[in-house]
C-alpha cells in the first residue's frame, strides 16, 4: 500500500464521536496556597478528542465544582479567578466513574493580574469562537493571548487547534510544537505534534511523541490506529501490528485497523491471518474506499 494511501486515514484522526454506553464525571476542588477553598472560580472543560464539546461551570462556596455527563477520555481545563494566575492542565475521565481532582491557585499582584486579565479574556474569547466553528477569528484571539501572557502552553495548544482547522498544517505544528516545549508530559500535545508531523510525511520525527502518548494514554483506539500508521510508514511492520491489535482490542469493530492488520499479515505471509482480517473489514465496512482492493486481495489468498 502507498504511504499516501496509508497517511490518508490519520485524517480519520479524533475526527469521530467517541462512543460509550455510559459516560464520566469531574469532580473538582480549588484551593489557595494556603489550602483554603476558591468559591467563585470560573472553569471551561474542553474534550481532545471534540474540541467543540465544552462546558462551563463555577466553584461553589467550598470551592467544587461538579460536572456529570462527560464522555470518558482526555480534557483542557482551564480555571481563572481574579486575583490569581489562571491555570491549565489536562486530566483524564474515566468511564462510568468520579474522576475527582484537586488544584491550586496561586494569588498575583494588581500589575501581574492586568496583563493576565487580557491574556485570559482572548483566551476564553477564542473558546468561544472555536466552539462557533470561527477558526479564523479564534486563532487570532489565542495570538492575541499569548502576546500578553506566552508562557501558557493551553493558548499554545488550542492555537494550534484552530490552525488545525484551517488546514494550515505548518503553522498547527509550530503551535503544538510550542505547546509541548511548555507541557511536554500533556497527551493533547503529544498526540497533536505527531498527527501534524505524520501529515507531513515526517514519520521519524513523528513516531516518539506517539510512543510517548501511547505510553501514557493506554486506552484510546485512534491514537494506537494512528501510531501503527506511523510504525507502518516507517517499515516497522512487527510494531504496527501490535498497534493495530490494541486498536481492535480497545474498539472492536475498528475497520480501518482490520484492513491494516490484514495487508501486514500478508507481508508476514501470514495467509489465515490476512483473511480473518480481511473478512472481518469487508463485514464492518462493505462500502469503504478500500473494499475493492480487500476484495481482490482475498481472491488471491484463497487461490
């Protein structure tokens, strides 16, 4: 299969609406330095995988803040107060579960608070337009933030998500690439820096951000599909395989995986295999854009 066969489905990438039969919440509290509740802490909740979805809530006078209803995976969130230095960071949800939190805030000065207050105030203003679908405008927002406070590495990231957007891959990169130089154990910016690299044909440089997001983010069907695509790429066909193995474990009806799994095995010679994944694509997607060549791949094996 040609590599610009094979890099076309990374666009496939975090693309889909995770699917679940039940779904997480957060819970969360806010403290000072001083161990102290935070009442009043405005805080947007924003999905990696859907950077639409988002919500937004306050703390409440002992300083939580609940939120029910979120699908599991990987979350932005992002906590601002005045009189205290905003702060971003990731967390994980789990299925069907309280992933319950705890942050700190620390107090700022009133010369400090301005240029925070701006930085901020374009920062939650580029959410809102990103959820809009006015990727334009939002990415001129998140600039605008990062030229009052560039030591955020979530006005890095969510820039780099509206360039994304736009399609301008250079740009998205060298935002993510920022991102990560600020949060380099973040999943988003991992996955994100690769995916970008991967698009550009720049498999190498791309592989260690998504061994280490694989590393870190054990359950994510993509981004182990997206990584075995990259191993491919890179001739590293035993890797790839187990890559898309996880896939199909972790999402069993993964056609595109089933269709990789099935051309490896054939350069594995691996003929029971090749069918058995094959078969299993053609169930799942009767109709994809590859289904005629899994055919005829078929044919030949069962000569």
């Amino acid at each position: 299969m040609k590599k610009t066969q094979i890099l076309l489905l990374i666009t496939l990438l975090m693309t889909g609406i995770l699917k679940a039969d039940v779904r997480g919440k957060i819970e969360c509290y806010v403290l000072d330095a001083e161990k102290n509740p935070i009442p009043a802490v405005e805080v947007s909740i924003i999905s990696l995988k859907m950077s639409t979805k988002q919500f937004y809530v306050k703390t409440n006078d002992r300083g939580k803040f609940t939120q029910i209803g979120v699908w599991p995976g990987y979350y932005q969130l992002h906590l601002k107060k005045e009189g205290y230095q905003p702060l971003t960071t990731e967390v994980k949800v789990g299925i069907d579960e309280s992933s319950q939190f705890q942050f700190t805030l620390k107090k700022v000065d009133d010369a400090v608070q301005e240029a925070l207050s701006d930085a901020d105030k374009n920062f939650v203003k580029g959410n809102r337009l990103y959820e809009a679908e006015k990727y334009e405008e939002a990415a001129a927002a998140f600039t605008e933030a990062i030229q009052f406070s560039g030591e955020n590495w979530g006005y890095y990231f969510n820039l780099g998500l509206s360039y994304k957007k736009l399609k301008n891959t250079e740009k998205s990169l060298e935002a993510f690439k920022k991102a990560y130089d600020l949060n380099p154990e973040s999943i988003g910016t991992n996955m994100e820096t690769g995916e970008a690299l991967a698009k550009m044909e720049k498999f190498a440089e791309a592989l260690p951000f998504y061994q280490k997001a694989a590393d870190k983010n054990t359950d994510d069907p993509d981004l182990f599909y997206n990584f075995g695509v990259v191993l491919t790429n890179l001739g590293e066909s035993k890797d790839a395989l187990a890559a898309f193995e996880k896939t199909v474990l972790l999402k069993d009806d993964y056609a595109d995986a089933y269709y990789q799994l099935g051309t490896l095995y054939i350069g594995q010679n691996q003929v029971e295999d090749a069918i058995k994944n094959l078969e299993k694509f053609l169930v799942l997607a009767p109709d994809h854009p590859q289904a005629s060549i899994a055919k005829q791949l078929l044919e030949y094996l069962k000569k």
